[in-house]
C-alpha cells in the first residue's frame, strides 16, 4: 500500500529484499541465511532515500527517532543489506560476508556516537582488547558488561569477574580496554544508561575468545595504557570505581 500510494503521487519507489540483523530471525554470530526483510528505496528529483515504513509503524507509539526514514547508507548498512550492490547506495559497497562479521549495532547508537573503530563481532585475542568511540555528543557515557559464555548456569551466562576493566572518558571519545585473565569465550555489551535512570540499552555486542589464563593475578593497567596524551594520570583524569570496574574521565 505505501509503495502503490507514492506511485501514485509521482515519486519513483522501489521495494528492496535484504537481510536485516534485527529480525528475530538472525542470532548474532551466526550466518544470515535467505532473504528475511524488504524495504523502499524513493527517488526524488534524482537523489535517492532509504525508507524502512515498517520498523516506523511498529513504534509509532513509543519513543523512536526518525532513523529509518531517509538514514545514512553508512549509518543503514550496519543492520541490513541488499541483494543487489547498487541499492546499498554506498560509494564503497560491502560484500555479504563483510556484513556478517560486522557486530551488529542498535540504530540509538548513532545518536551519540559514531561507530565503534573495532567492527568484527568475532574477536580472538591474547588476553587484552581495547575499543575506542568517537562522542557526537561530549556528556554521552557507556557502560559495559562482560559475560562468560562458557559458564552457563539455568540457562544464562554469568557476569565474568576474572578481568579488569578501564574506561577512559574524554570529552571526544570513549576507550575501552579490558584484561581477561583466563582462557575462556566472552559476550563483551556497551550499554547507554537512558538519562538519570538505571535503565540501560544495548549499544553492540562483541563475542571474544580469550587464548590463554594470566599466572599472574595482579596484572594492571601500566601507565602507557591510559595514552600518550595522558602524562600525570593523577591530575588529569578523575577515578571511580563502579561495581569492580575503574573508569576515568578527563577534567
């Protein structure tokens, strides 16, 4: 009905099939297999715009920004893909297998930040990651959580304490650097807190694998992890500590 009422008016509409990480379909870290979407593309005077009505009037009674009409190609290709290239409307298009090792983002998180510099949900590392966010807007904070997927207990995953955490938070951007002290696969999420309440939203979420156990239990953070930037970590940044975690914020 929405494509045949703008055909209708003149405006030039065409219906996409896709894949999209949001459906309940796709479970994150698995392939995406067969089309599990579909939404518009409108030309208009010779400029085109990603339309997705759908995910629009499924929320038109809650609190949702206007993101699906008219976003960002760059912004719109975390989530969801076309079958044919050209409609992805990028200057550089990806391929389905770069899609799907993408980690997948909730579209709130373009609101406040840009997208996370490390993209690939998969991660094996030693024992230490960091991820760094650019801010789009200075007061945003982000909170993490890491859980064991190898320690699952009625069913869930439990909160991972064997690590260290450090975030540092500037002005300009969120860095986020964890030690895992065990061998041992992780589910790593960012979360947003929604203003002064302890509501939190997932940003994106990472699973990692650990490759080794730390002998030494002790293991900090050196100086040099706090950036080069940083020269007197005591008079620069400000230190809390929150549920076992340390953050810091530059005054």
């Amino acid at each position: 009905m929405y494509s045949h009422i703008l055909k209708n008016i003149g405006i030039n509409v065409f219906n996409i099939n896709g894949y999209n990480k949001l459906s309940s379909k796709y479970y994150i870290g698995e392939a995406i297999v067969g089309n599990n979407w579909s939404w518009n593309i409108l030309e208009v005077k010779g400029n085109y715009y990603i339309i997705e009505p759908s995910i629009y009037i499924i929320n038109k009674d809650k609190e949702i920004d206007d993101f699906y009409f008219c976003p960002k190609p760059e912004e719109f290709i975390w989530n969801y893909i076309s079958e044919k290239v050209e409609y992805q409307l990028l200057e550089n298009p990806i391929t389905k297998e770069e899609f799907q090792k993408r980690v997948k983002l909730n579209y709130f998180i373009f609101r406040n930040f840009f997208p996370p510099d490390i993209i690939y949900t998969n991660l094996t590392v030693e024992n230490k990651i960091t991820i760094r966010i650019n801010k789009k807007v200075q007061d945003s904070e982000i909170i993490c959580r890491l859980f064991n997927t190898e320690n699952i207990v009625n069913n869930k995953y439990h909160e991972e304490k064997n690590c260290k955490c450090l975030i540092i938070n500037t002005l300009d951007y969120i860095e986020i650097k964890y030690l895992l002290q065990k061998k041992s696969k992780f589910k790593l999420q960012l979360m947003e807190r929604i203003g002064s309440s302890n509501i939190c939203q997932i940003l994106a979420e990472y699973f990692i694998e650990s490759t080794h156990d730390l002998e030494d239990d002790k293991f900090e953070f050196l100086p040099e992890d706090y950036g080069n930037d940083i020269k007197s970590p005591n008079k620069i940044l400000s230190r809390l500590k929150r549920n076992g975690y340390e953050y810091w914020s530059k005054v």
